[in-house]
C-alpha cells in the first residue's frame, strides 16, 4: 500500500469528537518526517464522508488549513463535539486521538 492510501486508510479511523495531529498521522504511516506531505495528500482529499480529513490538526493545536477553509473546519470540529481553548486551538489534552 502506497503512502497516500495510508494516509487516508488511518484518516478514516479517527473518531467523530476527537483529532489526530499530521506528524502522528506521518508517524503512524510509516515516515514520522513526512508532516507536509500528508496535509498535501489530505489536501486531495474529495470523499469527505469516509475519510475526515477535517480531525487532523497541528502538533500545536492549532487547526490548521482546509479545503472548504478554516471557519469550515473549525465548524465541523464544534459540531461533533471537538473542545477548543481559544478561537483557533484544539484541546489537545482532551481531544487527541493516537494510533
């Protein structure tokens, strides 16, 4: 299985409420340097009903960017739940997903 397919094959396992990083979701692929190639290949991303690429964030919490944009995203997290510490940060600590 290629990169790509891994990438959305883990995408798809996180849960509704809860978020993963992109540098966890490089690592768990299989190349913990690859961070930027998976937000490009989530960036790809056209089938939004199986693989939610709107629960990937930063290492930092913050969103990060979104094909629809980042109001978008943010909007999608709040309505399954996602806590967030301020208007553009995820709670981490309550709301991270590891593989």
């Amino acid at each position: 299985m290629d990169f790509s397919n891994k990438v959305f094959l883990f995408c798809q396992k996180i849960p509704s409420g809860k978020v993963t990083t992109y540098s966890e979701l490089a690592r768990v692929c299989g190349s913990k340097k690859a961070v930027r190639a998976v937000g490009n290949i989530l960036n790809k991303n056209r089938d939004f009903n199986n693989v939610p690429c709107h629960r990937v964030v930063c290492k930092n919490g913050e969103i990060g960017g979104y094909v629809f944009g980042t109001k978008k995203k943010k909007d999608l997290l709040k309505k399954e739940g996602v806590i967030f510490v301020n208007e553009t940060k995820v709670n981490l600590d309550k709301c991270l997903f590891r593989f």
